[in-house]
C-alpha cells in the first residue's frame, strides 16, 4: 500500500443516531458559515418508519457556525443522562474553537431552543472535525477527540466528562507531527476499559495508532501500521479483541487492515480497480458482519459486506452500486435495530437522502428523499 497523494474532495457528510427504533436524528452539515447545523429526526413516539419532524422537505435549524472546509462533519453521541434520560449531544468545530449542545426526550435544546446558544470549551485552536467515543448510553462519561497543536506538531487532543468533575481541559495524547485529518476512536468494550486511537503521520501518511488502558490511565506509544493514508480513518470493533479499519490509500482504493487474536493483518485493498473519493464508512449490526459505503470516483454510493464466518466479501470483487443518485459527499452508516441499515449522503441537487437496507425486505434497498439541504450557492 504505497503510493503518492492523489486529490481528495473533502465532501460534507451528514451524522445520525439512535435511541432505538423508531427514535432517528440525522443533522446535516452546511456550507452557510453562520448556520451550518440543521436536523430531521424521528421522535420515540413516531407512528411509522417515515414520520419524520418538521414535514415535507424542512430542515430544523440547530445552529452553529462551521467552516467546513476544516471540519466537513460534527460528532453526536446518545447516553442515558441523569439515569433516566436519554440525552442527544453533539460537539462541532466552531470555526476552530469547541462547542456542544445537547437536548433530551422532550426535544428541547439546551439554551432554552436558541440556534445561537451553544456552551463553548474557551479558546482553544482546534483543526479537525470532532470524532466521540462511542460507549454504551448508561456509561455517563465522554470522551470527544479532535486536533490541535501539540508538542511536536499536530496532536489527537480530547476533552473527557465524568458527571462529578464536569468537563476537562484540552488533553494530549503524546506523538508524532499528524496530518490534518479527524482521527477514529474506538471502545472495544464500549466503555473505557480499552480506547484504540487512530491518526495519520504527516511525515510518511502511514497509519498510526496508540491505545489507552483504564488500568493505567495512561496512553501507549504510537504504532506504526504502515500503509498511505488519503483520508481520515474508520474503525470499529465488532467484538473485545476484534478491530477492522478502513481508508482511502493513495491510489484511490479502498484498504482494509484488522486486528484478531492480539495480531494484525496486512493491508489489503477490496475495491478491485474502483477508485473512490473521500472517506470510507463502515458498520457492524452483529458480531459477524461488516457493511462497507463510499463515494466512488463517478459519484456512485458503493457498497460491500463482509461475512465474518465464511470470511468472504460480497460483492468479491469491487462493489455494488446502491441507487441511482449521484452524491456531492461521502455517505454515513449506522443501525437504528437488528437488521436495519441507514445510510445517509447528500446527492447533487442538496437533497438529503436515505437509503435503507431491511433484511427482512424482498427488495432490501429502499431509497427517499428526506430534505433540502440548505446550502448556500
């Protein structure tokens, strides 16, 4: 996995979560410098799979200003606040600086609903776009990564809560110079017994990684796993001990590198001769699966699955191409319930769209229109 940097369209991307089906929110990124942030969501109480708030085409304006050419995306978790709660709070690069609004069952956003209130982490220069721990909802805590400048260059940097001491100065995971791309972040137990990092090293764009131990408290040394990167990584941990790992190399392929019975993998590319743009996402809706999207080089939204028992890719060689739509950025995975795939991308007319993947479902594929984005031209 070698090559040289080939050009990148950075793309926005949308962001969703869940509380269970049929709760769903999914927040569209912007160009507009003063208002990026809006949402469409599925409240607990929806009555069908396409009850969604505010109707027709409407966006809900959450707020927030973005440059999106640093930070093409914002960072949203779900957890049980208070012991009763459900919380949605999502963290933006606010034009280099932190910020962080949440609201819970009853829709309210902090700040009393105003677009423009959010509560800020001080004034600290922050270059990438957010990335949170994903931990089970009970575990109150969080952790929410991002760049800034560190000893040695750029450095993965977070904030961390624990309901007892509020939130923490900027802390810095020790390391190389990094390029400017977000890191992933990854709990293979999903709470913080064991944290693997991701970044990409400005000086070769291999991939680096480091892990943290709760026993310790301590971060590792950086890693190197080689390989040249293009694009921000993205991992996930299927079960304790499992780690798979996607990005774009600097051929335009999509790689692939996992981590099983304490050993890595070599790199592997599985687009065959496609060449995608932007980062790659994936999910697992089971210990035995993954689910693979891109945005190919022709706009496509490309798609692979990977069978954990037979250890087989389908398609075997490249992708399957999802729909007709041609998309202005790369799409975004997740799982609102057992066999139920979303994903979310913004096609070339700045319609947010869905497609849905149902097991159950004689057509599995099912695509719709959500909303118009409001981008500014």
């Amino acid at each position: 996995m070698t090559g040289s940097p080939t050009s990148v369209a950075p793309g926005l991307a949308p962001t969703a979560i869940s509380w269970g089906y049929p709760h769903l929110e999914i927040f569209a990124v912007t160009n507009n410098d003063t208002s990026s942030v809006y949402r469409k969501y599925r409240s607990e109480n929806a009555t069908s799979e396409t009850d969604f708030l505010p109707g027709g085409s409407e966006m809900e304006l959450v707020g927030g200003g973005i440059d999106t050419n640093l930070a093409p995306s914002i960072a949203v978790n779900h957890r049980i606040a208070d012991k009763s709660q459900n919380r949605t709070e999502i963290h933006i690069n606010g034009k280099r600086s932190g910020y962080r609004k949440f609201h819970d069952e009853n829709q309210i956003w902090s700040g009393e609903g105003d677009p423009t209130h959010w509560d800020g982490f001080g004034d600290i220069e922050l270059i990438s776009a957010p990335v949170e721990v994903q931990y089970e909802p009970t575990i109150e805590q969080m952790k929410v990564f991002y760049l800034s400048k560190g000893d040695s260059g750029l450095a993965a940097q977070y904030f961390q809560y624990f309901p007892e001491d509020g939130w923490s100065n900027l802390i810095q995971v020790e390391g190389p110079d990094l390029q400017p791309m977000t890191p992933a972040v990854v709990a293979w137990n999903s709470d913080d017994t064991r944290l693997d990092l991701f970044a990409v090293s400005r000086a070769n764009s291999h991939l680096l990684h480091a892990t943290y131990a709760s026993e310790t408290s301590k971060w590792s040394d950086y890693e190197d796993l080689e390989g040249f990167i293009t694009t921000s990584p993205v991992a996930l941990s299927r079960t304790p001990g499992t780690l798979d790992v996607f990005a774009r190399g600097g051929d335009a392929g999509l790689w692939y590198i996992s981590y099983n019975d304490e050993k890595w993998a070599n790199w592997t590319r599985i687009s065959g001769d496609t060449k995608i743009q932007g980062a790659p996402d994936a999910i697992s809706v089971d210990e035995d699966s993954l689910d693979v999207f891109a945005w190919g080089e022709d706009g496509s939204m490309l798609y692979k699955s990977f069978d954990v028992t037979s250890k087989t890719w389908e398609p075997e060689v490249g992708f399957q191409v999802v729909g007709d739509d041609k998309l202005s950025g790369p799409p975004k995975a997740m799982s609102d319930g057992p066999g139920r795939v979303n994903v979310f991308a913004y096609n070339e007319d700045n319609e947010l769209i869905w497609q849905k993947f149902r097991a159950a479902a004689e057509d599995n594929w099912s695509l719709s229109s959500l909303a118009d984005v409001p981008m500014v031209n």
